[in-house]
C-alpha cells in the first residue's frame, strides 16, 4: 500500500450536553498535530459525538501519522474510537 493517501478518522463522544466543548478541543488538537494533513474536516452528530478525519497522501497503512489523543476522561463517555481507511479512485 506505499503511495497511497490514507484516512485517519477519529470519533468521540461527549459527556451529555458537552458535544460543544469536545468540538472546540478536537479542533484545537487538530491544529497542533505535528505534521500537517493535505485535508482535515470536523464534523457533528446526535448524541455529541464529533469526527475528525484527515487525509495524509502518499502514505503507507502502517506509517507513524499524527494523530489526535484522547481528550481527558471526564469529557468523554467512552474510549475514541479510530479507524484507517486507504482512499480508493
């Protein structure tokens, strides 16, 4: 899989009624990464859960790419959630 663009996707969810706060930490994080991805978006969802997916290009699966920590426990209602994706034509 050399060459590749690969997908980092990371999901949380917030302690009810704290989706806001999650939000402004993941974009914060997501601005002090150490290498900038080609792409990154944030998104929302029901139930506070925010998603922050960015795209590294050629990239390896298994390559060391930066990726957003774990937000302090008492903001979180459960472990984040990541997943990698290679973006296909």
């Amino acid at each position: 899989m050399s060459g590749a663009t690969i997908v980092l996707m990371w999901e949380a969810r917030a302690v009810e009624g704290r989706g806001g706060e999650l939000l402004e930490w993941a974009r914060a994080r997501s601005a002090e990464l150490s290498r900038e991805p080609a792409r990154r978006e944030l998104l929302r969802a029901p139930q506070d859960r925010v998603l922050v997916m960015t795209w590294w290009p050629d990239a390896s699966y298994g390559d060391d790419l930066p990726e957003l920590p774990e937000p302090d426990a008492a903001l979180i209602t459960r472990a984040v959630h990541r997943w990698r994706f290679e973006a296909v034509g």
